[in-house]
C-alpha cells in the first residue's frame, strides 16, 4: 500500500512562540495580534471544500489462479482508492473512484489547512486574552501606586 500525496498541494506551517511576551506590552503589539486574527480568519473563510480522513491507493488479487494478478510480481488489479475515516468512535472506510482520488486528495490536505488554522486562530486568541489581562493588571497596579494615600494632618491627634 502507497499513501496518495497530490501534487501541487500547498503546506501551512504554524510558528509558535516559545517564549512568552513580556508582560508590557504596547498597543502596537496588541494591534498586530489582533490584525493577525483577522488574517487568520479571513483565511478560514477562504477554505474550499474539505473532508477528514486517509486516502490510500490499493492493488488487490481476485483470487482466479488464471488471473494477472497470480502471477508473482504482478502488483494485481487497481488502483483503487480508499477514504477511511473515523466517526463516532468507529473506522468508515469509502471507495473512492479513480478519476475523483485526486478531488480527495485535495480536500483531505484542505482540511489540514483548517485545523492547522484552527490552530493559529487558538493561540493568537489566547495570547491576546494574556495580553489583556496583562494590560489590566499593569492598569490596576499603576492605579494603586499612583493614588496618594490619605495624610494626616500635623496638628490631629491619632486616633487610639
């Protein structure tokens, strides 16, 4: 068995940062974080028809002693092509005609361009969310610091 590669296929890679942004952050990074969201998007929106699964090209023996295929080094009768997928907890297995492999093969490496997407869309959002939170915790702690703290007067008496 030979697994299908289509030609001329397209391959997303994901860059993930190891290290994380330092906790002040300026507005600048938060709007590139947000400009790649929406990047990251649109390109999700742009997905053609795609499908989950396994495309395999099969050759198979008919069993007839008089067949080509008997013959050792015959490679047998095919191709034929197989989706196999799982669903529900359960292997689904779909002929697949020739001629429409191709087709197949296209929408299987679809897919993984929208989970690959899936993906980039996940962690932009999270490191947006840290953002955030960063900008309200630095927001908060500056709002403590710079508030001045009531000063008794000189001539008061404590309180006791």
């Amino acid at each position: 068995m030979v697994g299908f590669r289509p030609d001329n296929l397209t391959v997303l890679l994901t860059v993930r940062l190891e290290e994380p942004m330092p906790a002040h952050v300026s507005h600048a990074d938060l709007d590139s974080l947000l400009a790649r969201r929406l990047h990251v998007m649109a390109e999700l929106q742009s997905l053609g028809d795609f499908r989950q699964g396994s495309l395999v090209e099969r050759f198979r023996r008919c069993g007839k002693p008089r067949c080509h295929c008997a013959n050792p080094g015959d490679p047998g009768h095919g191709p034929s092509f197989s989706l196999t997928r799982s669903a529900e907890g359960k292997t689904i297995t779909q002929v697949i005609p020739a001629q429409e492999a191709r087709t197949a093969g296209l929408q299987i490496a679809e897919y993984h361009r929208f989970r690959g997407l899936c993906r980039e869309l996940t962690a932009v959002n999270e490191e947006i969310c840290r953002v955030r939170l960063a900008a309200a915790s630095e927001a908060a702690a500056e709002k403590k610091t710079s508030s001045n703290p009531s000063k008794r007067k000189s001539g008061s008496k404590p309180r006791g």
